[in-house]
C-alpha cells in the first residue's frame, strides 16, 4: 500500500502555466495598444474614446471564463461533437446569405442571432476538433495518398463557401493551411507534401506574372487590383493601395524605439480601421521596431509552448488538435505582419489577441483552453 501511494505521489498532473501567462500578456497589452490605436476614432464616431475598448474588454473577459471550461473539460469530450462541428460550421456561413446575416466594412460575413458572431471564426474550432478526430478514424491509413485527398477533398467544401458566400479568402486560406499542417504532422510521406507545396508556389507565380503582363484583364476581379496595389502601391494610392502606404508611413516614422505610446499620428484619421488588421502598424510606430520585435517573440514564445505540448500529447487526438491551434496562430501572424510590411496582397487578416474583434478573440481562447486541457493531461513522472 505505502508502495502504491508513493507511485502516486510521483505522478504529477501538468498545466502549461507559462503558454497561459503569455496568453494573458497578449490580451493585456492588446487591450492597451487597441485603447491606443483606436481612442481617436471611436470619439469621433461614438463620443467615447473606451468604446471600442469597453466592447473587446467584455469580449475578453467572456474568452477567459470560455477558456478555464474548456481548460477543465477533457478535451476527449469534444471528440463526440467533431462530426457536428464540421456541419454546423457549413450551416453558419450559409446563414449568412439569409436575413440573419448582415454587412460590415463593405463584406457580409457575420450573424445576427441576437448577439454577432462571424461563422468563419466558428468554422476555425470546428475544422480543427473535426479534422483531429478525422485523421484519428483513419489511423494508419493516413500513410496512402488516397487517405491524404480524401482529407483535401472533406475541407474544400468549407474552403469554397467561405470564398463563395462570405468573400473571406483570407480564412479559406487558414483553414486551409491547418488541415494541410495536421496532415503533415500525421502522415510520414513528406515527399508528397514537398510536391504539393511546389505546385501551390508554382500556381501563385504564374497567376502575379499573368497579371504583371497583363495576360489576365484587372476589372476581372478586385483580387486582382490588390495584387497590382500590392505590386506597385504608389499607382493605387487613392484606393487599394492607400491602405498599405499608410501602415508603411507609420511603420517607417516609428524609427527604432518609436514616438511613445499612444504618440501615433497615422491612427488620426489617415489609416482607415487602425485598430483590426492594421494594429501591427500602430505597434511599430508607438513602439519601433522594439516593439515590435518584442511582440514577434512573444508569439514565437507561445508557438514554442504549444509544441512542447504537442509532443507530449498523451494521445494522437490531443496532439493534433494542439498542432491545429498552432497551425491557426502562426499563419495568422505570419499572414497579418506580411500584409502590413506590403510583403503579400492585402488580405484583411487579423493579428490575434491584440486586434479589435469580440468573435476572435472568444473563439482564439476557446482554442486556447483546448490547448491547456491537452496539457493538463499530461503527466510528469518525478523521480
């Protein structure tokens, strides 16, 4: 019996406290920068400086209280839900075409259900839970190139609704990406994966250069006027490209340790919707390229945590759906700091945690406390 229970003793249950303490950091100092960032605009538009603040706090603080529950339910439990997460993600964003939808900035891509929320943020939980649990069924059979397009084949319906009904190339795109990741981290054939990424690199290039000659006309579609605003900024600086110029005046006026915070000047009218997709801006220039660099650490710091967590994943199930989250944050930051340095198009991609959207933010620490559960199922031998 005294055997047994110091066997016990030295079974310890982990809980990942450092990827939770740069979680709250990010939250904090995104709820700051977005006061910074978008005081100005919310006084001229709503007579309140805190109101986007007040908004992102309660949404915030909503995320939380949805992270500890998913922190303390097995993470297991949501395996029963998967099949129903990939339909009802399908079923919000075809929603959005009924009069339960409504438009926002010029793109309809959000519910009215007597609160807001955007499907495509729904659809990011929903692929990633459905998709670990998916690759899990298959097992082994992962390993046949038949295995690996059926799962391309499963997503393409979700990639094709949310660029055909909500126009949001940019999630497609992420979604995308993290089933393509779970894949890789599933399937030992890394060959094919090279092949694929070779075509996809090969696809993007043929389609710039035929735009570049001119081969594909430019009023084909606005994706196309992005691509040549991208190309030469300077030429669409009344329309698309007015947007980028302005995010690179800030980024190139905040110098090394930037004007101070909230000494922004582009965020006083000239950037338009500072504080979504172009917070990462502001950043540089209240903060310089410090700042800035300080931020992309700490998000190399919370990447690093969930792949420790990854690989000490007590089963392939846990594993995948902590390697989708991660999927989630690195093409998203990667995604959004090349949008405003003008390194890709334009594409309206948020940077998580700091950028303004209650829907994001709650499903982001949703996925957070995914993570966190996946952690605190594993156990430390203490020798």
């Amino acid at each position: 019996m005294a055997s047994r229970k110091r066997n016990r003793n030295r079974d310890e249950v982990y809980c990942d406290y450092s990827l939770l303490f740069l979680v709250i950091f990010l939250l904090g100092f995104g709820l700051v920068m977005l006061y910074s960032t978008s005081s100005y605009e919310a006084q001229i538009k709503f007579g309140s400086s805190t109101f986007y603040l007040r908004k992102q706090a309660v949404s915030t603080a909503l995320g939380i209280a949805v992270m500890i529950f998913f922190t303390l339910i097995d993470y297991h439990f949501w395996a029963k839900f998967a099949v129903a997460g990939y339909f009802v993600s399908i079923i919000l964003i075809l929603l959005v075409m009924t009069p339960l939808g409504y438009e926002a900035n010029g793109a309809r891509r959000w519910l009215n259900l007597g609160f807001s929320v955007q499907p495509a943020e729904v659809a990011k939980v929903g692929m990633i839970i459905f998709f670990s649990y998916f690759i899990c069924v298959l097992g082994k059979r992962m390993q046949q190139t038949k295995a690996m397009l059926l799962t391309i084949v499963i997503v393409i319906p979700v990639v094709l609704l949310l660029i055909f009904v909500t126009n949001n190339l940019s999630t497609a795109i992420i979604i995308f990406g993290i089933v393509i990741l779970m894949i890789f981290v599933a399937s030992p054939q890394y060959a094919r994966f090279v092949l694929l990424g070779l075509l996809g690199a090969g696809s993007v290039v043929v389609v710039v250069l035929a735009i570049v000659k001119g081969i594909i006309p430019e009023d084909l579609s606005f994706r196309f006027a992005r691509i040549n605003a991208w190309l030469d900024p300077e030429s669409y600086a009344v329309e698309q490209g007015f947007q980028t110029l302005q995010a690179l005046y800030a980024i190139g006026s905040g110098g090394i340790f930037g004007k101070g915070l909230g000494q922004s000047m582009q965020k006083l009218g000239f950037l338009p919707e500072a504080q979504n997709d172009m917070i990462f801006s502001i950043i540089c220039e209240e903060l310089g390229l410090f700042g800035a660099i300080c931020i992309i650490i700490l998000f190399l710091l919370l990447l690093w945590r969930c792949m420790i967590i990854a690989n000490n994943a007590p089963d392939l199930f846990g594993a995948l759906i902590v390697v989708g989250v991660f999927g989630h944050i690195a093409i998203q930051v990667i995604l959004n700091i090349a949008v405003v340095t003008n390194s890709i198009p334009n594409t309206g991609i948020t940077l998580p945690f700091i950028s303004y959207g209650g829907t994001s933010v709650l499903f982001l620490l949703m996925e957070m406390g995914l993570v966190l559960s996946v952690s605190r199922r594993i156990k430390l031998e203490i020798k």
